[in-house]
C-alpha cells in the first residue's frame, strides 16, 4: 500500500521568506519539509503548538523557525511564515 504524502503550500510572503535565507539554511529547511510531507505532526520534528491559535504549529530549525497549519482533510501543510526566530513572530 502506498502512503499518501501531504502536499507542502506556501503563502506567498513565506515563499519570499524562504528564498531571501542564506542557501545553507535552505537546504536544513528542506530536510524538514520532506518530513513535514510525510507526517506534519511526527515526533522527529519536535514542533511546538503556537498559543492562541486553533491550528498552527512551528518547528525550529537552527535558529529559524517554520510556522505551519497542516489541513488533514485534504492532506495539505500551508506554510505560514519562514524567519529567523527573533522576527518569525512579529505580525502573526
């Protein structure tokens, strides 16, 4: 039986934010969005909920943060926000 991956979906603004990080932590940020693919809440990743918010979840990847929603019923993880930790947070 093959298992069904999610779909990985940027926001337009993290998309930018992906691309503006040094190519180093990009290649660490896509190791953990092929996990994120696999299992969006895998024990591996050690993501953290984020307080206040019903669906949304982030994990830490050096000193970068990735903020997502995974939407179980379409098998989707929107990738909210991408950014180092002491901006990641500001506006959201």
């Amino acid at each position: 039986m093959v298992e069904q991956r999610y779909r990985v979906v940027f926001q337009k603004s993290a998309h930018k934010e992906y691309l503006s990080l040094p190519k180093k932590v990009r290649l660490r940020i896509d190791e953990t969005l092929l996990i994120l693919s696999i299992n969006p809440l895998s024990e591996i990743l050690r993501f953290k909920k984020i307080r206040g918010k019903e669906n949304h979840y982030r994990v830490r990847v050096g000193d970068y943060r990735i903020i997502y929603s995974p939407q179980n019923d379409v098998l989707v993880v929107r990738i909210i926000k991408v950014g180092h930790r002491k901006d990641v947070y500001r506006y959201f």
